[in-house]
C-alpha cells in the first residue's frame, strides 16, 4: 500500500517556517528566498486543502491545524535525519552546490577541486556546467559563475577576475611554419570560435586595429574548451579569457602568439541570492577562490 505524502520540499518549508514563525527566518535557514518558501507553504496548502498559517503584514501565526502538522512533523524530521547520519557518514558533510561555464569548470575549478578537498574534506562541491542563467529559486544551486558587469537584481555578486582575451594556438601550427608574427598574419589562419562567446574575436580584432579581417569567420565550437582543443591539435587559432588559459600557457599547451590582448567591460563574478546568508561551505568555498586567484595574479 502506498505512502499518501505530499511533497518533501514544501513538508521542509512549512517545517522550518513554523519553528521560526517567519517566513524570513525559515529561508534563510533552507537558503532559499522568503517567495520561495511561501509558495512552498502554498502547495503544501493546497495538496492538504487545509489552511496552516495565518499570515498578518510583518507576522505569521499557525492555525490550529497548524500547530498539529508542526507538532508531528518536527519530531518526525529529527527521525529521518538520525536515521540518516546512523548509516551514511557523508549526511554529516557540508554539501555545496556550483554551477559554472563549461570552459571555466574545466580550466579552472574542477583542477581547483582536488585541492580544495585535500584542504576541506568536510566539504562535497558538486558542480554543474550550464551556459544558460541559474534559476536560485527552482535548482538547488548556491552559488554561479556569471560574466557581465556585476549588477543583478536580487543577487549578490563577488568579483572573481577579469575577461582579457588573448590569441592562443597550439604547438602543431607552429611545427608548420607559419607566420604569426603581427595581427593581420592572422589573415592567413582560420579563427576557432566558441558559441557562448561569439564576439569575442571580433572584440580582440578592433581593440588591436585589424579591420581587414573577418571577426566572425571560421570554425565554431560550442565551448571555448573545444576552441582550445582544436587549437592544440594545429586546427587554426583560439581566442581565450586569460584567466582560464593560464595553466595552459605555463605548460606550453597552448602559446600566446602576440602580447596584445583586450579587456573587456565584463568580468567574471561568483553570484549567490542576495536575501539568503552563505552558509559557511560557500563562505569557505569563496575565499578558496579569492585567494587562489590572487596566487595566480588574476585579481
């Protein structure tokens, strides 16, 4: 016979709202918005037909029905968690959430990982890639990677480095004897682009004065990532933020042909909801990447 529950997210909401007795209290606990956890207390309304707060301007009281969930329910929770931790010692782990670009997952932070976890094993990071924009209030996400100029509405944002874009080619290309000794030699090259950054070569051209060749021309790639790749293997020239091809460049993976490079008026940021508190996995999570990006004179 089945179980006849309702959903757990909304059972968490109304939970921690009625300990609290504030819709403001409970979100920052569940590190959600406050319309978050109202809309979940909502459902939970609506699955049950039966009202459970009585909600005032600045204030929330339970209903009878309420206060006999809450009374049930808390107890209840404190059951599944000691069920929980008893046979799982990873429950008692701190768990962070990290959407990121794919490039900037693969070139920076997922070698960054390893380290950190030799540093913090209290602390799991999952990761995520995605070009699209996180919703905070729909993923369980705590914190992106987002360029632009750091003013989003409802988020906090913590500025993490600047997009300075660079020519870079592979060690095959220059096997092959061909000259990259100014910016119009690139007129003899193809361009290696990414999808997600498609104006980038079109930036960098006007930031030096080359107007005779085609920004936009070449071969097309759906990542900067698979730009670098096809670059290392002699396929034509990649176009790259400095901060994520450092490594790179020091391994001698990738060469910067020219010294010239363009700044762009965007940057990376580390974003989070401005209305929830960090917990303390992504306060330690973000000085890890301050520091490191410091370390490597990306700052």
């Amino acid at each position: 016979m089945s179980r006849l529950l309702p959903p757990l997210n909304p059972l968490k909401a109304f939970e921690a709202a009625a300990r609290h007795l504030s819709l403001t209290q409970a979100a920052i606990e569940l590190h959600v918005t406050q319309v978050a956890v109202s809309r979940q207390v909502k459902l939970l309304e609506d699955h049950i037909g039966t009202q459970l707060f009585i909600r005032g301007t600045r204030s929330i009281t339970l209903t009878p029905q309420g206060e006999r969930l809450q009374r049930r329910l808390g107890p209840a929770f404190d059951e599944i968690e000691s069920a929980i931790k008893s046979i799982n010692g990873r429950a008692r782990r701190d768990l962070l959430s990290i959407q990121a670009y794919t490039t900037f997952a693969q070139r920076w932070l997922i070698p960054l990982m390893s380290r950190f976890h030799e540093e913090h094993p209290e602390i799991e990071v999952r990761l995520s890639t995605s070009t699209a924009l996180v919703d905070f209030e729909r993923q369980n996400v705590d914190a992106a990677i987002r360029s632009g100029n750091g003013d989003w509405p409802g988020l906090a944002a913590d500025y993490l480095a600047p997009i300075e874009l660079m020519p870079v080619i592979g060690r095959k290309l220059l096997r092959h004897g061909m000259l990259l000794a100014a910016p119009a030699d690139l007129r003899r090259h193809t361009l290696l682009h990414s999808l997600a950054r498609p104006d980038d070569w079109a930036s960098w051209l006007a930031s030096v004065g080359e107007k005779k060749i085609d920004g936009y021309d070449g071969l097309k790639f759906e990542s900067s990532a698979l730009a670098f790749e096809a670059a290392v293997q002699g396929m034509g020239v990649a176009i790259g933020s400095r901060v994520l091809i450092t490594e790179a460049l020091a391994e001698g993976t990738l060469i910067a042909p020219f010294a010239l490079t363009c700044r762009l008026s965007s940057n990376y940021y580390l974003v989070r909801p401005a209305g929830r508190t960090a917990s303390r996995a992504l306060r330690i999570f973000r000085q890890y990447l301050l520091d490191e990006l410091q370390r490597r004179g990306a700052v």
